[in-house]
C-alpha cells in the first residue's frame, strides 16, 4: 500500500539533459507533463503501460493525450518496447565505473573492522619508532607539508583550466549553435532501425492541409456522387468536418495525415454523413448564387474582345442582349425578341 501513496522523486532529475532539453522547449507544461505520466506508471503493479492507458486521464481544456504522446515519443525519456509498452528511463543513469567503485566501497565496509584492528597494531608499532627516531617524525611532517601544497597549487591550476575551458565552450555554443534533433530511433530486438518517429503536429493543421488541391483530394471528389460541388466549396466541406471531428471526439484518433485521410473518405462516401454534407454545401451555392448580382451579358459570347451573340457582332453602343430568343434589328437599332418588349429593347442614346 505504500507504493501506491508514494512516488520517489530524484532530487537530481533536472541535471539530466533529456530533462533540460524538456523544459527549454516545452517549458513547465512539459515537465508536468512528463511527471504526470511518471505519476500513472507508478499506480500500476509493474511501471509499463501501453498508449491508450493514459486516455482516460486526459481532458481536451487541460491537457491532451495527443501532448502525452508527443512527451513519450520525442524526448528520449521513455523505453518503447516491441509489445507496444513504454516504461520510463532512470535520470541521471550510475555509469559502470561507478558501479565499481560503489561494489567495492561495500566490500571495503565489510572489512573495516579487520583493517581497525590492523590500523591499531600499526599505530602502536609507529608511536615506538617515532619514540625512538624524533629525527625522522619531524622530517615526515615537513614532506606532509609539502605534499599538501603542492595538493593546493594542483588544484588551483585545475580550477583555473575548468574556467577557461567553460569560457571557450561558451564562445563556440555562440558561435556555433547546437541542432537539436527532437526525432527519436527505435531499434528492434535484433538492433536494427525502425522508420524514425515523427512529432505528433495537432490534428487542426492535419485537416486544412486536406484543402490544398493534390491528385489525392481530386481522386475523393471523383469517388463521391458530388465531386464538383465538393471541389468548389472544399474549405466549407473541411469547416464542416471539423465539427463532426469535435462533436464525436474524434481528434483522438488523428495522429497521422494518413489518419486524416482516411476518415475524410469515409467522412464524404457513403452513409448519413454524405448525405448531410452534399445537402449544407448545396445549400451553401444556393445562397451564393442567390446573392451575386446577375450578369447582364450572360446571353453574349465575348470573343476576341468583342461582344457577339450566335457568331453574329453586336454594336458597341448596343444595351446587353436581353435573353436567348433576341437579335439585334439594324434598321431600329434595338433588339427584337420574343420575350421582351420594343421599349425595354431599344438602344439607350
């Protein structure tokens, strides 16, 4: 029980790199992020979760399981395993050296009472000899003290080297800035590279780059029973797509521009769906249509710069043609048709 109340929380976390690197560029969003997800590893009996474990904790207003996702992907803190598990990384990892040095401080502790004793006869032995030779005590102390400064200069040269050295690293880092690369490898479990993992970009920018007209968008157009009406109002389609997205909390599953593809598809092919769409944009040309002002010279063809009607030229004084039955009459100079009247017809002077 008490595992599941406490969590162990390194003092030294932050001198990690992975961990500096989280917070330069995802600032104290990311770090809650990231001990957000330690935190839930730690409720489990064993500390490996798959992706989806973390969904129920998450809320669109505070924080998005496609944010977690980015965090366990991007920034080398997280184990990927070929189960489709993650765990987290030890900060700060022990190198082997020091390994070393901790096993052998633990078999020195086991043998400290045995190297008391020794010390002790020893001690005695020397407090003899310094009894009888006051000679050789007082030239041991002053080698001691020549040791111990030389030990003081060598470390003052050491203290000035570490500045200097800090100085020129200083003035390479500005002089050449350090790439930082946010994409992560995953080897398998014969240690060869996976397709590198890509960040998880927002599910918004996903769908509008659906509207930029490629093969892929005409090919969708073409599948579905209102190719031409889809084509001319895609950004009223895409609008409306991104309601349905939110309204059925579907942003979850859009991780990928393949992702968002195919439910685009799905989306305007076939069900109630379609239906409802063709319906809103054909409402939508309808208003469109409705409100643009009428082109009074849409019964004339415009060629070469010149206005004719059935290859026939009209005058350029000539009011618009008005309707498909009418001819321009030379001798009254107006246009006689069958469905307007002379005086609506004759030329304006």
């Amino acid at each position: 029980m008490k595992r599941n109340f406490y969590l162990q929380h390194s003092l030294m976390a932050m001198n990690d790199p992975r961990m500096r690197n989280l917070t330069e560029e995802e600032g104290l969003k990311g770090l809650g992020a990231y001990w957000i997800i330690i935190e839930k590893l730690a409720l489990l009996p064993e500390p490996r979760a798959q992706l989806e474990y973390l969904r129920p904790f998450c809320s669109s207003k505070k924080i998005s399981f496609a944010y977690l996702t980015k965090i366990i992907l991007e920034y080398e803190l997280f184990k990927l395993e070929e189960d489709g598990y993650f765990s987290a990384k030890e900060l700060n990892p022990v190198k082997k050296r020091e390994k070393k040095m901790a096993e052998n401080d633990g078999k020195l502790t086991d043998s400290k009472p045995k190297n008391d004793e020794k010390q002790q006869k020893m001690s005695g032995n020397n407090s003899e000899i310094q009894a009888e030779n006051p000679a050789n005590s007082l030239e041991n102390r002053e080698s001691t003290k020549q040791t111990t400064d030389s030990f003081k200069e060598n470390i003052k040269d050491i203290i000035t080297s570490s500045a200097k050295e800090k100085e020129t690293a200083a003035d390479d880092d500005a002089n050449f800035p350090i790439v930082r690369h946010s994409s992560l490898t995953v080897c398998d479990g014969s240690g060869r590279p996976q397709p590198t993992l890509q960040p998880v970009r927002p599910w918004q920018e996903l769908v509008d780059e659906l509207t930029e007209r490629t093969p892929w968008l005409e090919a969708v157009c073409m599948q579905s029973d209102y190719g031409t009406l889809l084509m001319c109002h895609i950004k009223e389609a895409m609008g409306c797509f991104k309601r349905h997205i939110e309204i059925y909390d579907k942003w979850h599953d859009l991780l990928t521009q393949s992702d968002a593809r195919r439910y685009f598809v799905n989306y305007t092919k076939t069900g109630q769906t379609a239906q409802a769409l063709r319906a809103t944009l054909l409402a939508i040309d309808a208003r469109q249509q409705s409100a643009a002002p009428p082109d009074l010279h849409r019964y004339e063809q415009l060629v070469n710069g010149r206005r004719t009607y059935l290859g026939c030229p009209i005058p350029d004084d000539a009011p618009p043609r008005p309707d498909a039955t009418a001819f321009w009459n030379e001798a009254t100079h107006s246009w006689n048709s069958q469905n307007a009247t002379p005086e609506r017809s004759k030329r304006h002077t």
